[in-house]
C-alpha cells in the first residue's frame, strides 16, 4: 500500500467545504434525538446550500475572473476574496438558519467558525498563511468533544478517530507540499482556540 498515493484523499474528504455538513450530520443524526427528521433535514439541506453549494459557485465565478486557479486555493494572494465571501455566508447562516434560539451548540460551532475564517483572513495581510484544512478539521474535533461532553454520550471511538483524522490530515497537506508544520500549527490554533472559547456558553 502506497501512502503517498492515499493521503492526498484525506485532502479532499476532510476539504474544508464539507466539515460544517458533517458537523451537522453529527449533531442531528449521531448524538442529539430532541429534533424532528423534518427540522433536522430542512437544517441540514440549508447548510448543504449555504456553504457548498454557494461557495462552489462562487469558486466557478472566481476562476472564471481569474482570481482563483484550483479548490485548494494555495496562494495567499488568492485566498483573501473567497474567506471574505465564507465570512459573509456563515453570517448569513447563523442569523437566518442555525439560530441560537434553535439550534445553540450548532451556533456556537458556526460562530467560533467564523472567528476562525476572520481570523485565517487577518493572517493573510500579514504574510501568514494558516492551513485553512487543518482549522476545519481541527474545529470539528473539539465540537465532537464538547458534544460528548455536554450529552454525556462519552464517544470516545468518533473522538479518537477525528483526534487521527487530524494527523492524517497534516500528513496529507505536507505530502502534497501544500504547507509548512508551521502553517498546520497556525491552522490548527485558528481552529481550536474559538471553539473553546465558545465551549463556555454552551457547555
């Protein structure tokens, strides 16, 4: 079995287009039974909409104008224009779809996902580039502890599998010479840091 030839896979499963939807599919499906199928699949289809669907036509527009050249977005002269719309739709999400009122842990995932997006962005006008992989799969992991958490469903083995996602996924991204341990580090606080933060309003 050939690694090199498997870790850029991880690269795309775990691409950050996809980690709000199986942040969501977690919270509906595999933790929380308090919601109905209809509400849960209404909210999952609006997150589906909202930051897939969107930033994929967004991302065909960009390269169409030149702006982008591949969905991994390398360059950091690239990547201030598509954080800045992701930016834009998580705040559309948070105010018009995944509302505290309804749906608080999720918030919190999104809110802290915007900090994190915010954050990535501000690094770029100072020359840093954070893994933007590594901040996804990274959030997603600490939303999975303090859901474990605050249900005290105790998942220890979706836990340690998403804590050996996130090294599979560093793997992966120096494989692919995308970035430096340096840019994974940044990646990896930009994720951690606000969903911890926002862990003490909801847990």
């Amino acid at each position: 079995m050939n690694l090199k030839k498997i870790l850029p896979f991880f690269s795309y499963l775990f691409h950050p287009i996809f980690i709000p939807v199986y942040a969501a599919l977690f919270y509906f499906f595999g933790n929380d039974p308090y919601f109905s199928n209809p509400e849960k699949y209404f909210a999952v289809f609006q997150i589906v909409i909202i930051t897939i669907i969107l930033p994929i036509l967004f991302f065909f527009v960009l390269r169409t104008l030149g702006k982008v050249d591949s969905v991994m977005v390398s360059e950091i002269s690239q990547r201030k224009i598509p954080l800045i719309i992701l930016c834009f739709l998580t705040i559309l999400l948070i105010r018009k779809s995944i509302t505290i009122e309804h749906f608080p842990e999720l918030y919190f995932f999104f809110l802290g996902g915007l900090f994190s997006t915010f954050s990535a962005l501000i690094l770029l006008f100072f020359k840093t580039k954070a893994s933007l992989h590594m901040v996804a799969i990274s959030a997603l992991t600490l939303f999975v502890i303090g859901l474990s958490i605050h249900d005290q469903t105790h998942d220890i083995y979706t836990i340690a599998f998403l804590v050996f996602m996130n090294g599979v996924v560093a793997s992966s991204r120096l494989e692919m010479e995308a970035h430096t341990p340096k840019e994974l580090g940044i990646g990896f606080l930009v994720g951690v840091i606000p969903q911890l933060v926002f862990f003490h309003f909801w847990l």
